[in-house]
C-alpha cells in the first residue's frame, strides 16, 4: 500500500489532485466546526451553507497556483536529493559474452528502488557486431545486415544472461553494488 501511495503521489497529475482534496476536506471540515458551534443552524443548513458559499475568482486562482509552487518545490527537493551520480558501469559494462554471444543491454535507473537495473537486453549480430538479433519464426535475424542463424545455433537464456550480469556488475563495480538491483514482477533485490 505504501509503495502504491508512493507512485501515485510522484505522479504529477495524481499529487495535484489528492492535494486538491486535502486541502478540500480540510476546509469543509473547518467550515462545518464553525456552523456546528453556532446553536442556531442544523447539520443541513451547515452543509448547503458550506456548498453554496461563494469564492472569488481570484483567491481559488492563488490558491491553486500555491499549491502547484509547493507540490513543485517539494518533487524538486525530493529528486534532486535521491540523484546520484552516475557509477561507471551504467556507461563502461554495457556489452559483454555470454553464453558464447556478445550481449548488449542499458542500465536504467529506478527512483522508486533508488538502484540501476538491467533492460534492453539483446544478442549482438556476431556478423556486423552492430544489430541486435530479433527472434523471428525460430529462427533469429539481423535488421542491419539480414544474416540469419538458426535458433538452435544462438539459442540464449536472458534470465540466467541477466543474472550473471548483476552479479559480474557487483563484483567489478563492489564499490556501488548498492545502486544494482534487479525488479521482477512482483519481486525487488537490491
């Protein structure tokens, strides 16, 4: 629940609008204290009191661009402080064998888990060294040079492949082994 919160509450859009409601809930609330404590008006008469009060224009405009200026203000802090600077190996241990093929894959970082993780992980062309293989009919093939290699010849495992990478990568880089994790579905290892 917390990490549902979370997301939902970096969310640009989400953040603005349960703030909105907050802040909402809160005058209602305040509102309703006062006509409750003057003995002369009924619970109904506070509510169609508290929903036919009239606002002016401009004090609801300054509210909202407050609140927008403070959600900012606050989503800027929060970034800036869980930045880090990238470790080398997002740039330097990106291609590697594997397998008896060259891999190539990306290092993504994840503000939620505050680690880089594995994506993009493919086979290199072993003829040009350029394109990666798609797997297409049993068979893979080059987009770049249209060499085409039976599956059983490359036949790859990119889960064992992906595993053996972040356990190459805490080793090399054990430094900032913090800053590799692994997301799954349903499963985080950091």
């Amino acid at each position: 629940m917390k990490e549902w919160f979370q997301r939902i509450w970096k969310d640009p859009v989400w953040s603005k609008v349960i703030a909105t409601a907050i802040i909402a809930v809160i005058g209602a609330v305040i509102s309703l204290m006062k006509s409750w404590s003057n003995d002369s008006k009924s619970v109904e008469e506070s509510f169609k009191a508290v929903f036919s009060y009239q606002v002016n224009l401009w004090l609801v405009v300054a509210v909202i661009m407050a609140v927008l200026i403070i959600v900012g203000a606050i989503k800027k802090t929060r970034e800036s402080k869980q930045q880090i600077p990238k470790p080398p190996f997002v740039n330097d241990f990106t291609r590697w064998m594997y397998q008896n093929q060259i891999w190539k894959w990306r290092w993504e970082w994840s503000p939620t888990y505050n680690f880089y993780y594995v994506t993009d992980l493919n086979i290199e062309c072993p003829n040009c060294h350029e394109g990666i293989l798609d797997l297409e009919f049993m068979n893979y093939r080059c987009p770049k040079c249209n060499a085409s290699y039976e599956f059983a010849l490359i036949n790859g495992n990119p889960e064992g492949v992906k595993k053996q990478i972040l356990e190459d990568a805490r080793t090399r880089y054990s430094y900032c082994k913090e800053y590799i994790g692994e997301i799954k579905k349903g499963f985080v290892r950091n």
